[in-house]
C-alpha cells in the first residue's frame, strides 16, 4: 500500500513505493539516522535460483573493444577500458556506455576506434546512438567513463576519461551532446586518467569531481620487461615508472571548474590510482575520498569540511592489508555488509594477493576482515579489476561481485596455474558480512573466462534485479541480465536534489521493513573505470510492506 511522507524541503514531488516499474520508483531520499538500528539476526528469504545471462549479442550490441595490442607491449593496453549506465534521455530506461581504445603509434586498427553509446529501447534490446550524440571520443585512449548532472539541468552529462586527456560532454538535452572540455577545464592534460567521481565535497550543490591518476608511462618510456625469449615479453609492472597524484576539480556554478588538487590536499602526492569511491565513511555529512592504488598503500582523504582533506589510509587501517603489505589495489567499492549503518570497503588486487574486505568499526578506523568474512582465499588465483557490493537475490544484504581478468596476455608462461581470462565470482552474503562463494551457482554464461576490466551494475529492464554491464580488454563486452532475483521484493530509489546537488550525491538513506533495517549512500565513482546505475536499490526478501524512509541530505535537510 503506498507509504505517505511529509513534505520534504530538498524536493517537493511526491514520494511513492516502487516494486513495478522505474516511473513508480521513489523520487525522494530517505534520512539515515545516526542512531544505529539493531537488523533481525536472520532474515526470511527466497531462495529461488538466480541465473545471469548474457544477452549482449541479442540485445544488438555489437560493439567490441580494441586494446591495440601490439609486440611493443604499451602498458596502456592491458589497463582495459569501462563502462557505465546513463539515462541520458531521461525516460526511465537505463542507456550503456562502453569505452574503448585508439590507435597509437605501433598499432593501427583496420578502422577508426571510437567508444559508443547505446539507447536502450525498452524491450530488451539496444541501438547504436553514438554518431548522433556525439560521443564516439575518437582519438582517445580511453580508460573510465563517470556520469553526473555537473550543471543542474536534470540531464546527466558524462566524461570520458583516459591516457594524455579527458573529455567532457555536456548533455544538450536533445538526444546529443556538446564537448566543452576546454571551456569547462577538466582536460586533465598529461595526466594517465583511470576512474573519477562526482561528488559534492564542500556541500554546496553542486557536483566536484575527483580524478584518480595512474602512472607517468609514455612510449618514450616503454621499458622492455619480462624475459628474453619468444612470446616472452610482458607488460611492465607500475613500480618502473613514477605514480601521479590524483586531481580535484572545483564546481564553479558557471560550467567552468578550478583545478583545487593541491591546495585541497589532494594532490600532493603521487599515487597509482585505478578505482575510486566517495563516500562518508564516518557519518559526519561530508563526503571522503578512498583510492585504490596499485601496488602502494591505499589513499583515504577525510574530509576537514573546509574545502581541504588530510591522508589518513594508514591511520584509518585501509592502506595495506592486515599483514603490513601493499598490493594491487584496483577495483572499489564501500557498503553496509552487517548491518552496522556504517560502510565497508571492498578492493580488488592481483593474483597471489586476496580481494579485502575493510569492516568499518565505527571509530574512523577499519579492520582487515578478508578472512572473517570468508572470501579469503578464493581469489588467490584471480585479479580483480571490476568490484562492487550488490544485492543480486534481494534478501537485504549485499553482496560482491568481482571482474577478473589478468593483466599478462603470456602469464601462463610463468605460471601454469593462472589464466588470462578468468571467470566472475559472486560472494552471497549469508548475513552479517560473512560470505560465501555461489560463483558456480549462476549458470554458464556467469562461469566463462573472460579478460575483464570494468564493471557497472544497474537494473536495465527495470524489473527489480541487479544486472552486470562488463567490458572485456580486447573483447566483446557482457550484459549479465539478472533471472529470478526478483523473486524477493524489492525497492528503488531515485534521488532528486534541489537544495543539494540534483544527483542527490553524499545523501545517507535509512529503509525501515518491520525488523529489518538497510543503510545505504549515494556514492561516487565505484567499481574500475565505469559508472554505476544511479538509483539505490534495496532487497527486502519476503518483506512487502516498507515502514519508514529515512534522509539526510547532503544540505542538511532531512526527510
């Protein structure tokens, strides 16, 4: 029955429960309460099988990624590429974006590259809509994709990132965009852009934007590395070259931005950056900033709500793995997994290394929880580049989901018991932050080894389970359709800001279902390279009936 709210000061529409379709969908935020709620200790469910399908072929996507790989062995090529979910005609369906490489100067492909966007038609299949948007970003060796209404406009705008360069498209509103990269002063000139965020970082209404930077490599410095022999060669490792620091970028209001990166602090220090996420990990109403680097200790920058952040990764737990060592970190993503109210992060790393859980306590510190929470060891053999927390069968808590690819085209060469393509995995949240591995539980399509990099998750056909977006390197790209995990009830919402950033960016949501009680944020950034669906969804299990929504608003407002 439908659930009735007061009015709320940062939007005036109406708020309505959803379970049908994405124009029922909630189009309010709820206020997360600092006081924590108590979750049931066991939650009913259903457990009706979940299967993913692969239906990128048949839904009309014919896009493929080139990686330009080459003898050469140009670092840039096994980095992959992202993808990400924008509604960018604003009817409720989700749209794709896949990013793709270039041709560089020992590779040139039998036609020119170009990245694409496909306009989701409503019924299960996708057209090719790149040439008329204009957002095929030829000539740039793209990397990562971030979506967000940087001007308000309530059309989201989108930036493609990647090696020398980025390039933002401002959403003209028609079903095309316009560059206004150099206008805006988001260029990133010189600089190796992997994944970036938008978030509201001084709470101004208006979106920011974080950019996570990889290293200085050029093909002036392409190294030969690996060992000498045929098929020998490999990929260099990120520790023979120097890391770059990390960029921040201050919303004006008059579509331009200023480069803030060192005077915020955030860019004071080189860094190896692949994954990013925002989000407010101690609940103070101001969004921070963690960096998955690679092969360095991680970045944590806690927001001093003054327009600067201070470092504090080592302090806070999250810069290394239990154990005192640095790894590959790659993918990321932060979330409630116990019901605690305050978010974990998830990173992904290389093979050899393990996929990490950080439990956030509570105290701004977190605890290396791989191994309490039961992951432990299954990734060994893999390397995770795509990660997110996701609810796939809608029974309350949230799951991981890992894109695994490697990053040697040869690695079996040196080590016989490690692939190139790799499959997915899925760790079930069984309650409470332990997990357990149903990767072979969800059908074939889900199992077969792919070179994956990035990953975006979002409900394409809006029937209440969570989908899988992958770009493979070099390969043709998946679309995962969830099969049954809408058995279980579920919600979505969409938030829209007024006195906040219309994004609803850094809003804390609190979903009451009798005993039950999930936390969630509107996050930036998340996963490698891609840009996520940007409704919160929330499984409710057998629950039908929602009690209350809770917001806090990143202005202050609360619903």
């Amino acid at each position: 029955m439908p659930l009735q709210c007061p009015p709320n000061p940062d939007r005036k529409a109406p708020v309505n429960p959803s379970g049908i379709s994405r124009r029922d969908l909630l189009k309010q935020m709820g206020y997360l309460s600092l006081a924590l709620a108590t979750p049931a200790s066991t939650f009913p469910e259903n457990r009706s099988p979940v299967t993913f399908s692969d239906v990128a072929a048949q839904a009309g996507i014919t896009f493929r990624h080139d990686n330009a790989a080459s003898a050469e062995k140009y670092l840039i090529e096994t980095m992959g590429s992202g993808c990400g979910w924008i509604d960018y005609d604003q009817n409720g369906l989700l749209d794709l974006y896949l990013v793709n490489g270039a041709a560089t100067r020992v590779y040139t492909p039998r036609k020119p590259l170009r990245s694409a966007l496909y306009h989701n038609n409503g019924d299960g299949t996708f057209t090719d809509v790149t040439d008329k948007a204009g957002v095929g970003a030829e000539g740039l060796f793209g990397m990562g994709v971030a979506v967000g209404d940087y001007d308000n406009d309530g059309f989201p705008d989108l930036l493609v990132l990647g090696y020398g360069r980025c390039i933002l498209y401002h959403n003209n509103r028609d079903g095309t965009f316009t560059d206004v990269t150099a206008r805006a002063g988001v260029q990133n000139s010189g600089l190796w852009a992997s994944s970036a965020a938008w978030f509201d970082y001084d709470n101004d209404g208006k979106l920011d934007l974080v950019i996570a930077n990889y290293v200085d490599w050029s093909p002036e410095r392409n190294f030969y590395c690996g060992d000498r022999g045929p098929g020998m060669r490999s990929y260099c490792h990120p520790d023979d070259f120097h890391g770059q620091p990390p960029a921040l970028y201050h919303n004006n209001g008059d579509g331009t931005f200023t480069d803030v990166s060192k005077s915020s602090g955030v860019g004071l220090k080189g860094g190896n950056g692949l994954g990013v996420v925002t989000f407010d990990y101690d609940n103070d109403g101001w969004q921070d900033i963690f960096i998955a680097n690679d092969h360095m200790p991680n970045f944590l920058f806690h927001n001093n709500r003054d327009g600067t952040f201070r470092e504090v990764g080592y302090l806070a737990g999250v810069a290394v793995s239990a154990d005192g060592q640095f790894e590959a970190g790659m993918g990321t993503d932060a979330a409630d997994t116990t019901g605690s109210g305050r978010l974990d992060l998830i990173v992904g790393h290389l093979d050899m290394q393990l996929a990490r859980v950080y439990q956030n306590m509570g105290d701004q510190t977190f605890e290396d929880a791989t191994l309490r929470s039961k992951l432990s060891y299954s990734t060994y053999h893999m390397s995770t580049f795509g990660a997110r927390f996701m609810d796939y069968d809608n029974d309350g808590w949230r799951d991981v989901f890992l894109a695994n690819g490697h990053v040697l085209d040869n690695i079996e060469r040196y080590h016989a018991d490690t692939k190139y393509a790799e499959p997915k995995m899925m760790f079930r949240n069984t309650g409470r932050g332990i997990f357990e591995n149903v990767s072979d539980q969800l059908g074939p399509d889900f199992q077969l080894p792919r070179v994956s990099r990035g990953a975006a998750i979002g409900d394409f056909d809006n029937d209440g389970d969570l989908d899988i977006l992958i770009n493979n390197c070099g390969q043709a790209p998946q679309l995962l359709r969830n099969d049954g995990g809408n058995a279980n009830h579920w919600l979505e919402i969409f938030l829209i800001g007024t006195k906040s950033n219309r994004d609803g960016v850094g809003a804390r949501v609190k979903v009451t279902a009798g005993d039950f009680v999930l936390y969630e944020q509107r996050k930036g950034g998340m996963s490698y390279q891609s840009a996520q669906d940007p409704r919160l969804h929330f499984g409710l299990g057998q629950r039908s009936n929602v009690d209350s929504i809770e917001i806090l608003w990143p202005s202050g407002s609360t619903t």
